[in-house]
C-alpha cells in the first residue's frame, strides 16, 4: 500500500473537530499546544529532564495523575 498525505483545509478541519468527542478535543488541544511548545530549546530540555527523572524512579500512578484533573 502506498503512503498517501493528505491535505485538508482549514475548513476541513473545523468540520472533523466540530463532529469530535471532548476526549478527542482535548487530545487534540494537548496535541497543538505540544507542537507550539516543540520548537522552543526550554521546553525540549524540560522534557528530557522529566524523561531522565523517570529512567530513576521517579513516577506518577495514573490514578494520582486523575485526581489531580
């Protein structure tokens, strides 16, 4: 099978995030605010410091991360 890009329009696009669930309209907020963060070095440190403060233990349960929402 072939890899096809597709391309759609702003309009397009507002269409699907209209039909969309909350949980995916809150992925894709998450999503978006990622994308404007990746470009900045801060950030891209700050995620490694957090992925280095995992690989030594430190972690959080999902069910902590859930009662702080």
């Amino acid at each position: 099978m072939k890899n096809h890009i597709f391309l759609m329009s702003t309009t397009e696009l507002k269409a699907v995030v209209d039909k969309a669930t909350p949980e995916e309209r809150l992925f894709l907020e998450h999503y978006l605010a990622h994308l404007r963060r990746s470009e900045d070095p801060r950030y891209a440190e700050e995620l490694a410091e957090r992925h280095r403060d995992m690989d030594a233990g430190q972690k959080v349960k999902w069910s902590e991360v859930k009662r702080i929402q």
